[in-house]
C-alpha cells in the first residue's frame, strides 16, 4: 500500500508542477488551485507512504517520479526540447527510482 500511495504522490507532484507552470505566477485563479489541492494531496500521501517506507527511499522516489513526469509533460505537450544528454538523464533517475525499490523491503 505505501508504494501505491508514493507513486500516487508522485503522480500529484507532476500535476501540481505543471499547474504551477499554467498559474503563469499565481495571476490565474484556476490553475494555482488545482495546483494547491494537487500539491497538498501529494504531500499528504507522501506522509501515508512514509509511515512503512525509510525517508532514504520514500523521498527519493517521490521527487524523482516527479522530476521525470514533468519531464515529459513538458517535452510532450510544452514544447521543450529533447536531447540525447537529456533523455538519458531522465533514464538515469529511472534507474536510481528502480534500484530503490528493489532494495527496499516493505
């Protein structure tokens, strides 16, 4: 179950992320709302996620499914630019994400 909620929370970080982007500094109403509730979603099950995961390996996790989501959300529907060094780049957060859980025990 706390793997479930820490990638849930992850997810929320990509969401929030990419509503901060849209609230264009907080000057449109909706987007820094769903912003706000997706972020504060995202911390509370980060906090569900930690109750039987280490802070060594939840944290980790939660930012780094954050940091590749928003990746590619803004490569695929914001136009920003793919190049090789960054794609690998995000394959080695993957890799680090995967590495984690396998050497997690829940």
């Amino acid at each position: 179950m706390a793997w479930i909620s820490l990638t849930a929370a992850g997810i929320l970080e990509i969401i929030w992320a990419y509503y901060m982007k849209q609230s264009d500094g907080f000057t449109r109403l909706v987007p820094t709302l769903i912003m706000l509730v997706a972020m504060a979603a995202s911390f509370w099950l980060l906090t569900v996620a930690m109750k039987s995961l280490p802070l060594g390996t939840a944290y980790p996790v939660w930012t780094g499914i954050g940091a590749v989501g928003t990746f590619i959300v803004g490569a695929a529907f914001m136009g920003e630019a793919l190049s090789p060094t960054r794609i690998v780049a995000a394959l080695l957060i993957v890799a680090g994400l995967v590495l984690m859980k396998l050497t997690t025990a829940e």
